[in-house]
C-alpha cells in the first residue's frame, strides 16, 4: 500500500475507533482498553471488559446512499433469527444495538463471542446457510427487494460517477448491464425468503454453539438462488458439495448450474463495482484486480 494510501486508510480507522469509544461513553458501556478485531470494509471494535464488539461502517459506507438502512436491516435479520435460536452471532444484549450514529460515523453493537480458528467444509456452509433461511422465515422487518443485485450496484455506480472515478462511458456500460441482468430476474428463481447477500464461508465463524452467520449487512428478500450462487461461486470446485449440503438441510433439490446463472452474473457485477470504489478510495491495494474484472465485465 502507498504511504498516501496508508495514512487514508489510517486515519478513517482513528476517526472510527474514536467515534466508536465515544459511542461507548455515550451509552455508558466499559471500554478501558478497546481493541481492533478488524479494519477492512468495516472497522470491528471490542469494548472490552463489555462483552460488546462496535461495527463501524468506515469503508463500507462511501458507496451507499444510505448506510443505516444497511445496518438496520441486519440488526433487523439477525436479532429475529437470534430469538429464534437461528444460527448468528446475535446483536449486542448489554446496550442497544442501534445502529446509532455518532460523530458522523454509523456503528452496530454485536455479542462478543469466542471463535474457533476452524473453517468450514463446503456441506457445514450449505447445511448453515439453509438453517439461516428456515430461522429468517417470517422476520417482519422492511428488507427490500435484492438489495445487494440492486442497490449496492446502483449506489456504487452512482459514488463512482459523482467522484468522476470511472470514465462516463464505463458507468454508461456497466448501468446499462445492470438492467440488462435485472430484467433476466423476472422469470427466475423461487419466492423470495430472507437471504443473507454475502453468504460464504469467510461470513461463518465457529463457537460453542456450532456454525454462526456474521455480516448480514447485505440481507434483504430474495430468491434463495442469490445466496445459493453466491456460495457456489466462493465454493469453487466445491461448489456441488456446497450445494448438495444446503439441499440435505432443507430437503429440497440441488439447483442446476442454469437455474443460478443470472444471479451468478449479477453478483459478478456487483464485485466490479465494489472493487472499482475500492480502487478509487485506496488504489494500491485495489486498482489492478479492480481493472481486471472491468475489463472481463466490459469484454475488453
């Protein structure tokens, strides 16, 4: 990472990390020595002693219109499937779980929890996303349609417009795919279900209770099909032991490759958008993967 790159990257995280303790003051939660668990598309903060871990939207937050509604819906999502004994690291129960916005920053309070370093096999990722989606079955909460396949895209394109980061005619060519990906949605998938929209065995952490879902900033209703091909796609060679593995939990069949396509595509199109932000915001770490999939995207 450049030296520019670095202090960027440094100071959006200070700012985060001080709005977090403030936020920690505010609801008079203990936080004598707050720790860092993670500074990448969000900055994760420990309040220790508090059993209370703070998500600060930093990075996550440039390319979308509304960062609150992202953390409210998955507050939303992952408290109901907590009250349910569903599988996700709930939200916080020693303070409000907000979102709350403090010092221009929007912060999530979680349960701290004690994780295994172990990962998951491909069947445990397709065996805990169908326990996610039985356990989100019937949440009230006002989700939105697709979120991730339309706004994150839509947002995205939109902050790499108004930043000038992208050449008109590359946000010209990517808006016009993302409609063209869009209308294939009519006629595809199942009914929508409350999907988790980032749903990959780096999003699975282990405890003492078994497999658990975190970052559920991405959830929204949906066809199953949008996880099913995210999941896939991460899964790699292991897609149809992924596959097989949710299919044995919920009792349905293993999807097709064709019936996961146009939401294969979509998601493809949401990580050159996403990489194409993070290009404009730190350039040593992302410009060149971000110039690969734009030109894959593009068919240049």
């Amino acid at each position: 990472m450049h030296a520019s790159d670095q202090g960027r990257v440094e100071e959006l995280n200070r700012r985060g990390l001080a709005a977090a303790v403030a936020l920690a003051a505010r609801l008079d939660l203990p936080a004598a020595d707050p720790a860092v668990l993670s500074a990448r598309g969000n900055l994760l903060v420990h309040f220790a002693p508090a059993p209370v871990v703070a998500r600060v939207a930093t990075l996550t937050a440039w390319s979308r219109r509304d960062p609150f509604a992202w953390l409210a819906r998955e507050v939303a999502v992952a408290g109901y499937v907590a009250g349910r004994d569903g599988p996700v690291v709930p939200p916080s129960r020693a303070a409000d779980p907000g979102p709350h916005v403090q010092d221009g920053f929007v912060i999530s309070l979680w349960q701290h929890t004690a994780v295994s370093p172990r990962r998951p096999s491909p069947a445990e990722v397709g065996a805990a996303l169908a326990s996610l989606h039985r356990a989100a079955a019937g949440c009230p909460a006002d989700l939105g349609d697709l979120a991730p396949a339309r706004e994150q895209i839509s947002d995205g394109l939109d902050a790499l417009e108004r930043e000038s980061a992208l050449a008109p005619a590359a946000v010209d060519a990517l808006r016009s795919r993302h409609q063209q990906l869009l209308a294939r949605l009519d006629d595809c998938g199942g009914p929508a279900i409350v999907v988790h929209g980032d749903a990959h065995a780096g999003n699975l952490v282990a405890g003492p209770a078994g497999w658990r879902w975190i970052d559920l900033e991405e959830c929204s209703r949906g066809p199953a099909e949008w996880d099913l091909a995210t999941m896939a796609d991460h899964a790699g060679e292991d897609a149809a032991a992924a596959l097989r593995g949710y299919a044995d939990r919920s009792g349905g069949p293993v999807p097709a490759p064709g019936d996961l396509a146009p939401f294969h595509d979509l998601r493809m199109l949401e990580a050159v958008v996403w990489t194409s932000c993070m290009a404009h915001l730190y350039p040593a770490r992302y410009r060149d993967q971000a110039r690969e999939r734009l030109a894959t995207m593009l068919g240049k």
